[in-house]
C-alpha cells in the first residue's frame, strides 16, 4: 500500500479484492493461538505438573488477549474510512491513537497481572507446583503483553492500509523465532515453563518493532506527530470501548455454554470441547471473510460510495454463506468417522459426531453473521454491536438455563446444548445484524469521520 490515497475504484474485480484481503488474514489470524500452542507442546515435555500450570497460565493469556483483539478490529474501520476518503495523513494518525492505546493498556493490564495475577491462578485452582509454574509462565509472559497488543493495532493499521499481506509475513517469522527461542530457553537452557513464556514476549516484542519500523516512516512522511494526542486517544477509546462489550458479550456466551457443559457431567463436557475446536477452527476461515469486509466497506463508505458498499455486502455475504455450506457438508461427512480421531470413548464419540452434525447444519448461519459483524465493524457501527451482543445474550442465557434445568444426559445433552449455542445464540446474532443490515443507518455512521 503506497502512502498516496485518492477516491479512485479498486479496478479489479470485486472476487480478486476480496480474496487478497481474506487469504492472507487467513494466516495471520492463527500466530497468537499458534503462539500459545507451541508453548504447550515444548512444555508438555517437561512433565504433568508443568504442563498443568502452563495451562493456567495459558488459559489467562488467551482470556486477556482475546478480549483485546479489539485493538485490530476497531483500528482497521477507522484507517479504512479515511483512506477511502483520500485522507491518508489522518489515516495514520487514526493508526498511531490506537497503538498509543494499545501500549496504555498494555502497561496497565500487566501491572494488573502482577500484583493480582497470583491470586487469580490460586481462585482458578492452582496449588502447590501446578501454582508455581503457573505463576512463572504468567510472570513472564506480562513483559510481552505490550508488545502483542501493540501488534494488535499494528495489525489492525495495515489492514485498514487494504495490507494484510504484510502482516501474514510478520506473523509466520514472529511464529518461526517463537519455536526456535522456546525450544532454546527451555530445553536448552534449562529454563523451564519461563523458558517458554520468555521466548513467547521476545518473539511479540520482535513483532511489535518490526511494525514500529514500518509506520514510524510513514507517520514522519505525512508530518503525523508520533506524541500522544489526547483527542485521538479518547476518540480510540471511545470505539474501543463499545468493541470490548460486544466481544465481552461472545465471551460470556461461551464461558456460559461451557459451564453448562461442565454441569452436564463429563462426557458432555469432553463432547463439548472437541466440538467447540473444530467450530473454533472454521471459524478463522470466516472471520477472514469479516476482515476484508472490515477493510473494504470502510474503505468504500469512506469514499462516500454507498452503492459499491451494498454491492459489497451482498456479494461478502454470500459468500459467507456459500463458506458455510462447503464447510458445513465437510463436517458432516468427516463427523461419522473423524471423532474417534479425539477419544476412544465410543459413547463421548458418538456424542461427539451428533455435536457435530449440528454444527453442520449451522455453518451457513455462522458464515452469514461472520460477515455481516465485519460489514457493521467497517462502517464503525460499533455501538450497534455491543447492544446487540447484550440483547443476544440476554436471549440466549434463559435457553441455556433450560437445557441444563432439564437434567439430560449422554447424546440427547450435547445435542440440545449445541442446538441452543449454533442454532439460538447464533441465530440471535444473525437476527440482530440482519436487521440493522437492512437500513441505511450503518451506511451513514461509516461515511461520518
């Protein structure tokens, strides 16, 4: 992406726009779970106890990190909308307010984390060496919370820049050098389950620098001071803020389905996690698809071209849709056969395959919110999905309240609990986003900057 901006149309066809976007967010999407999962498998040689107390402190990680990951998708929207608008110098300037936020509350969270995180791993029921290694792959993993927050913005700046090439590239070398100082600090050096979360933060400080190195030209090319500008920050929370309850809202959908889940009894629970991955799995694919949504829709009503902004959402959604349906007949058909890959239990298997063929049926569904919740974070429609996640929730929650009043067991459980998870809570959020989708009003928020 050059640093020159103008309102003229993307000439290729939207297909290619949408696949050189969404492929390469494909890959870049998966590094900070590709991170945590390459620390459990260095650390799983170390014993059970270590393992046990990485998991604590994994567990943590993903928690925090997952609810920041807004720092990508509200940053993307806003540079989007100013470089369609030709306004490359604000762009940038949108871009630097939310690295500044990003590294704020990086500082804050790790202080957080290590004045309270001890106490936070003993509530979740560490003790004794399990505690210990918990605490040392935690306490060594919050030198690196900055920098990976700072890649969540920086990432989010680049893709609003139309760039997601860029940050594919980063995200592998950062997942390379992460292998390589893991492997090293601990079996290596000796150092353990710190070992681990050491290489961890060097590898997402390396990252954060190599973003660093690549806007701070940019933002001098443009004459956008690099100091903290009090306007833009607020503007940067403000958006943030509204992004953090609509993820806060997915989140406790999903702790609530799993304590469910946990009620359930230990089948359910173990049917549930396996289905819960392999729904997780697909879904990188389709929040692809929400990224390049993201990216282009803010580009194009920042241009003030609404009429290319509903050509566009029409065709992102059925592809969304289309995504789901090919996904969805690939479950179905690896369902019978594929669970006893993940247990020899023939009975959490079977509950697993029945878990499965609803997650099937759901895929069309799924792809059809992934993308329209990538329409509406392009437009800057923000404070629209943080209610409307409440309202799913509040939905939502009474439906899993039944399910678990009902006292089943066995296969009749995961399915009825899926049923209310892929078919309820998702069917809620397509309702939702259906409706606002139908309107102008989405259109123009996005056009107003």
């Amino acid at each position: 992406m050059t640093t020159s901006g103008s309102r003229t149309r993307d000439p290729r066809p939207l297909p290619r726009q949408i696949l050189a976007l969404a492929v390469p967010a494909l890959g870049a999407l998966v590094a900070e779970p590709a991170f945590l999962l390459a620390d459990t498998v260095i650390i799983g040689r170390l014993g059970v106890e270590e393992l046990a107390g990485a998991a604590l402190g994994i567990t943590v990680m993903q928690t925090v990190t997952g609810l920041m990951i807004f720092l990508a998708y509200s940053t993307t929207p806003a540079v989007a909308r100013y470089i369609g608008a030709g306004k490359i110098a604000q762009a940038l300037a949108a871009g630097r307010d939310g690295l500044w936020l990003a590294a704020i509350l990086g500082v804050v969270l790790s202080l957080l984390g290590l004045f309270g995180g001890g106490a936070l791993l003993r509530a979740m029921g560490g003790t004794g060496a399990v505690h210990g290694f918990a605490w040392d792959y935690l306490l060594w993993s919050l030198p690196g919370f900055v920098g990976i927050l700072l890649v969540f913005a920086a990432t989010g700046v680049l893709r609003g820049m139309q760039d997601t090439k860029t940050p594919l590239i980063v995200a592998a070398a950062g997942f390379g050098a992460n292998i390589v100082l893991n492997v090293v600090l601990v079996h290596g050096v000796g150092l353990g389950v710190a070992g681990a979360a050491i290489g961890t933060s060097v590898a997402q400080w390396g990252m954060a620098l190599v973003y660093l190195r690549i806007l701070v030209p940019r933002l001098r090319e443009q004459g956008v001071g690099l100091g903290l500008d009090g306007a833009g920050l607020k503007a940067a929370f403000s958006v943030g803020w509204w992004m953090l309850l609509r993820t806060a809202s997915l989140r406790a959908a999903i702790l609530a389905t799993v304590l469910v889940a946990t009620d359930l009894g230990d089948d359910a629970l173990a049917a549930h996690q396996v289905t819960f991955v392999v729904f997780s799995t697909l879904a990188f694919v389709l929040d692809a698809l929400a990224i390049a949504a993201q990216a282009l829709i803010g580009k194009e009503l920042g241009a003030s071209r609404r009429e290319t902004a509903r050509t566009l959402t029409r065709v992102m959604t059925l592809w969304g849709i289309g995504f789901g349906v090919v996904t969805g007949a690939v479950i179905a058909l690896a369902a019978p056969f594929g669970a006893g890959l993940f247990t020899p239990d023939e009975q959490v298997a079977s509950m697993i395959t029945a878990a499965l063929f609803v997650v099937a049926a759901s895929q069309p569904i799924a792809g059809f919110v992934f993308v329209l919740d990538g329409v509406l974070m392009g437009a800057g429609d923000v404070r629209y999905l943080a209610l409307a996640g409440i309202l799913n929730l509040v939905v939502y929650l009474p439906v899993l309240w039944c399910i678990a009043d009902r006292s089943m067991s066995g296969t009749e459980a995961i399915v009825w609990l899926w049923i209310g998870f892929a078919v309820v809570f998702i069917g809620a959020r397509a309702l939702t986003l259906g409706v606002r989708i139908a309107g102008d009003r989405w259109m123009v928020l996005g056009e107003q900057r």
